[in-house]
C-alpha cells in the first residue's frame, strides 16, 4: 500500500459524514459497538489503491471522528470497521470489509455484487455458525467522495403549491425520458433529461404542478436480479441516503450527480412545479443476515437493523426485503431525519413520499405508532413544513394503517383505489363504496381531525397495471421478470374488457378507450388529492406486466412515439376544469346539508329516474348508477382575505352498467339549466356544446360518465 502523509488532527463528531473546507475534510461515524474504526482513503487510476489508512482515535459518544488535513473535494474513501463477530447476538464486524459512509453525498460508481462483500463464508457441514470472510472487498467495493455542497441556486424559490392545487405526477427519472424524441440523446434517462424544455413543456400542458420521483437515493441492485440479467429498476433498495442515485447523472466527474440534481429540482421549480422523493427508509439495499456486509451491517449491525426477540440475531422484515431499519434506536432516527434535511435545505426538494411507512412508525415490539419517528417529524421545523405523504402500509402483522397516520400527513389511499375500481368493472355492491371515496373518504380520515385532501386518490402507480393495462388485462403477465409469473399482485380488481391483451376489434378498442376516461375524470374530479402515474394519460402500456420493477427496457419507458394525443388533451381539460372549479377541490367536508336554512344541501345523491337516494337505495346490490349534486353556493371554506368561497354547480352521473342510462334531471331548485362540460363515451365533445332543462332526461352511454353544469 502506498504512503501519503496527512496531518491528523481530532475533528469533530459534527456534522456526520465528510464535510470538506478548503484545508482538509472532516470525517464522522457513529458506531455504538465498534472496537475500533478506520479511515481509508483511495487513489491512483480507477481509484481503488489504497493510499492511506487512518484510525479515527476520537470518540464522542459513540462518534468516531478525525480532521484529515490535505483531503480535497472529490477524495474517495470508505471504512474498515473492527468489533466483535458473533453472529447471534447481532454483531458481524469484519474490518476485512470495505463499507459505505452512511452519510457519504455521492459514490464514485454503482454497487456491483462480488463475492468478497459478503462477511462470512457458507457454513461447512457440523460448523454450528458461518466462518468469517477474510478477503478484502475494497476493489468490488464502490468509494465514497468527499463532495463540494457549494451551489448558484439564483434564488430559487419552491413554488408552495396549496395541496387542495396540486396534482402528483408519479414518475420514474429514466423511464419518463429514456425515449423521448425531444430530448437529447446524451440526456435522456438522466436528471438533466428531467429538467429539459420538451419534458417541462408536457407536465405544465397537462397541469401537472408536482412530480413525484421513483426512488432516486443511492441504491444497489439485489444479486438475483443482476444473474438473471435484470436490475433492481425501481430502485427500491437504498443503500445511500444522502447520495443521488448515479443511475440517473451524465457525467462521470467524481461528485457531479449531486449538482446534476440540483440543477434539475432548480429548472423544475422554475416551470412552477414541486418535486416530491419517494423514500425507503424502511430497509436498505443488505439484505437478511445472508445478504453482503457492505455499509450499516459492517459498522453496527445490531444498532441500524431490528433483530428478532428470539436470540438467533436475524433480521426482523417487516419489508419482505429481508430487513428492516429500527428508527426506534436514536442514532438511526437521527440519520433518517438528518437524510429528510439534507434533501430539503441542500437540495430544495418540496416533499416526500414514504415508502412503506407503517414499518417506521413501529414500536419495539412491532405495534404501529409505537416509534418516536412521527414525534421526531412533527417537532422538526424545517421537516415538518414540506409534504409528507405515507404508504400507509408494509408486509407485517397489521400492516394496513390507511386513515391512520398523524393529522399532518398525507396518504396513498389505498381504498380508493380498489373501491373505484370496483365501480367501474361493475362488480356488485360498489356504488356504496364508491360514493365514499370520490367525495373525500370521510369514514377513514374525517375522526381524527384531517380533510379530504388528506387522502391521495390514484387509480394506477408505479406498483401494478398501468391504466391501460387495467382496462386490457384480466390477468397479470409477468414472464418476463423472471419468477415464473409467481411475483405481483394477483388480485387486481381489472376487466379487459372482453378480449386478453391488445384487440384489434373496435368495440373493444373504444370501451377501453372510454374506461380509461372513466378512471381518469373520476380521480381527477374527486375530493382528495389526484396522483396520475406517468404515461397513463398516453396511454402507456407494460404488456400486462404488473410488477416490472426489474424491467429497465422498453416494458417500462413511456413509448413517446405512440402517444394517445386524443387522452393527451382530455386530461388536460379534466385538469383545468379541476384547476377553474373550488367544488372538486374541497378543503372542507360535505356536510350532506344545507348551509343556510331553506337552502338546498351542499351534495345530494340522485337515482336515475330523478329522485333523492333513500338509505334503501344503498343496499340494492346490483345498481351501477347514480348521480350526485354538488352546490357551488354552498361551501364553507374562505379564501385568504375571508371571503367565502363560492362556486358554480354540478350534476355528475356515473352508469358502469354495460348498457346505457336514461338520466332525469332534478326539478328546477336543483337548477333550470345544464351544460354538458364532459363526456366519457365522447372524448372530443366541446364543453357548453349541448344543454339541458330541468327534469329532462339525459343519455348517458353504457360505461360512461356525464358531468353538467348549472347555468345561472
């Protein structure tokens, strides 16, 4: 190993991680059960020779720490971390291991497996525990980099969209732009593809004011996955929560993926749109206790992950990956609310997704809410003021916590989903169900003190069909990732219309066509807040693939070339009528009465031949169509300056029978005249074209859906 000479001074144990000035960098750890931790520092080409080794004499409560005079922005380093092995009591030290700063801000290169980062060797026959792993994995191991912070943000602002304005747009960095015709090549599938002119151009079109990205931590792909030639797509497998995901940079230079970033979120935010991360802090990217001793598990194993209560010192996966972070231990809090500032001060992004989310927010013992992550969150004034969004479920025992989050939380509604779904496959008793969920979900969150914006209503995400597959596929067609069409979700509540996959038939081809509109204009016009999954509003297809977090190809780019350009504009009216109109983004509840004595109920439901629904009406179970009445007169809500909020009025009429509906109209104190604004079966009918009187009977196509307005 080649000598350099470094001065070595004591540091500090803050910040963690590396934090470079214009002398030397500071280097930070912590470790609770470490016996002893060293610094190495690596250069030469390629960087993998070693030029130093430096053992962190300082530490400050479990903070192992050093000033390394001489280092310079982008120097690549890792740790060797020493301690006891003992497998069963959690411990699996190995300093012949290379690891990962938990803090470090980027990688000089993505993970790729080897068999050298694995801790241990199998277990020989009779052997009662695995033997220890002796090979040095510093040359499979990628490096960390000490990386510059400083940045021109010329005076970005994040844009601060009210949640009752915003409209999500769930998106993957590479396969929004991997194909796009108008993106240069050398950009596509990169952040800088994000940030371009012909991207910017469509989200904004559409109405689009938020994009929320598919992970874009550093992530590591699992091994299974790279032998069978695949990829961890997704990226749902961090294994660095401070360091933009080089999957996604252009440029090779050491640290440029973090300016990359921000030069993205700067030209997103300019356009007026927010951008929100999906997080995985629920699991990281090592596995079981068989997986690679690569970053958390070499430095403390039994610290960062949770451990069964049985002795054995396996993991507890609440995740189904293996294992699960223990947020329920202070240091590991720590990092996740340290990684949650990071993201927001240093690289202004406006909000989070949280993946899996009930596994943070379990408590020693595994209950849910028994973890001080949502006190951590609510007392933090910088973390609590950006959007946090929960999938408010994992894989554990009780997993399924929709409704149940903090007052200051927002989540992936679940129940809406399938609920909506529902309806419009026609099965049997939906219309109920239904109901609930398109004005706001008041059975799941209005208890505990929350709004209907409370709830994120989306029909599709990046996790099962793509809304053209809802409407083609009866049945998941996963081949391709691998398992034997054993992975995905089995139960997808879809019909495909008629025929398996693409149809050349017309019949098929427009009820498909006219569902999607069905799917779309329902969300999009609910109370809640709408999340439309990238591409469905071009009618993207993955070839009835429902889970292809593998599939890094064309099964999971949004096909550009073929886009619906018809769907294309009806999303973008059904935003803007969402975007003109106060009544379909409600802050407040439907009460179900009137606001003011004599005055008509601010929503009402109707039957199809004209009269209020009875509690009797609720329970016939073979009833697919209904009709509600929203007063535009009747909102409680104020505006800034203390005004009230008024609105026009709306009748909407939904029929998931096949066959099609004759509507009445109310009596005149419902209103005396109605345009059509929307059409379902009539994709290019022009708003205000066609009108109705009171009590007239309106056709409303099978599977379709009608929406009127009140002509003052």
């Amino acid at each position: 190993m080649p000598k350099m000479r470094f001065e070595i001074l004591p540091g500090a144990p803050y910040p963690l991680g590396a934090t470079s000035d214009n002398a030397g960098a500071n280097f930070s750890i912590f470790s609770e059960h470490a016996t002893g931790v060293t610094l190495c520092l690596f250069g030469g080409v390629g960087g993998n020779t070693e030029i130093a080794r430096i053992p962190l004499a300082e530490r400050t409560e479990h903070i192992w720490h050093a000033y390394v005079r001489g280092v310079r922005t982008g120097q690549r380093y890792g740790y060797r971390v020493s301690g006891p092995y003992d497998p069963p009591a959690g411990h699996r030290f190995n300093s012949a291991k290379l690891l990962i700063d938990p803090y470090a801000r980027a990688l000089d290169r993505s993970p790729r497996w080897n068999d050298s980062m694995f801790g241990y060797r199998m277990t020989a026959v009779g052997e009662a525990a695995p033997r220890l792993d002796l090979r040095n994995s510093a040359r499979a191991m990628p490096k960390c980099v000490v990386v510059d912070s400083a940045y021109d943000w010329e005076g970005d602002r994040k844009p601060a969209i009210a949640w009752e304005d915003l409209v999500i747009y769930e998106a993957h960095v590479k396969g929004l732009t991997a194909a796009h015709p108008d993106v240069p090549r050398k950009l596509r599938g990169n952040y800088a593809a994000l940030a371009t002119p012909a991207v910017i151009r469509h989200l904004s079109s559409i109405g689009v004011n938020a994009i929320e990205l598919l992970p874009v931590h550093q992530t590591a792909p699992e091994r299974r996955l790279e032998k069978l030639g695949l990829t961890n797509y997704w990226g749902y497998n961090s294994i660095g929560y401070f360091a933009p995901d080089l999957r996604f940079a252009c440029s090779t230079a050491l640290g440029s993926s973090v300016t990359e970033f921000k030069s993205m979120v700067k030209a997103i935010h300019r356009a007026g749109i927010e951008v929100i991360l999906d997080v995985v802090y629920n699991h990281t990217a090592e596995g079981d206790e068989n997986g690679p001793t690569i970053c958390f598990r070499g430095i403390d194993n039994a610290t960062y992950y949770r451990l069964r209560h049985d002795g054995s010192g396996r993991c507890e996966d609440f995740t189904g990956t293996g294992n699960s972070l223990d947020l329920t231990h202070p240091r590991v809090l720590q990092m996740v609310m340290d990684s949650l500032r990071y993201w927001i001060v240093e690289m202004h992004v406006d909000g989070f997704r949280f993946d899996l989310a009930t596994t943070l927010a379990r408590g020693p013992r595994g209950e849910f809410g028994g973890s001080p992550f949502f006190a951590a969150i609510a007392q933090d004034p910088i973390i609590s003021t950006v959007k946090l969004i929960a999938e408010p479920w994992d894989v554990g025992d009780s997993g399924y916590q929709v409704g149940n989050f903090p007052v200051n939380w927002k989540e992936w509604n679940g129940k809406y989903r399938d609920g909506v779904r529902d309806f419009w496959r026609g099965a049997n008793d939906s219309m109920g169900e239904f109901a609930s969920r398109v004005t706001g979900s008041s059975d799941l969150y209005r208890a505990g003190g929350r709004t209907p914006l409370a709830g994120i209503n989306f029909v599709t995400s990046h996790d099962g069909f793509t809304l053209a597959d809802l409407v083609a596929y009866n049945e998941k067609h996963n081949e391709a990732n691998g398992e034997d069409n054993r992975d995905g979700d089995n139960t997808n509540r879809s019909w495909n219309c008629g025929v398996e996959g693409p149809s050349d038939d017309p019949a098929i081809r427009t009820i498909r066509a006219q569902q999607q509109r069905n799917f779309l204009a329902t969300m999009i016009l609910s109370q809640g807040v709408p999340m439309i999954l990238a591409g469905d509003e071009l009618g993207r297809s993955q070839r009835g693939n429902n889970n292809a977090y593998c599939q890094d190809n064309p099964i999971s780019w949004i096909d550009w070339a073929n886009a619906d350009a018809t769907l294309i504009e009806f999303v973008r009216r059904l935003v803007q009528l969402r975007r003109e109109h106060p009544i379909f983004r409600r802050w407040g509840w439907f009460s179900g009465s009137p606001a003011k004595a004599g005055r008509l109920k601010d929503l009402e439901w109707f039957r199809p031949d004209g009269a209020v629904m009875n509690a009797g009406d609720w329970g016939v179970g073979y009833a697919k169509t209904l009709g509600a009445f929203l007063n535009g007169d009747a909102m409680t809500e104020r505006d800034q300056a203390g005004a009230r909020i008024a609105d026009d009025s709306f009748f909407l009429m939904f029929n998931s029978y096949r066959e099609p509906m004759e509507f009445k109209l109310p009596p005149k104190e419902w209103g005396r005249k109605w345009t059509v604004v929307l059409d379902t079966a009539d994709a290019a009918a022009a708003s205000g074209a066609q009108s109705h009187a009171f009590e007239e009977r309106v056709h409303v196509a099978g599977h379709a859906m009608v929406v009127l307005r009140c002509v003052a």
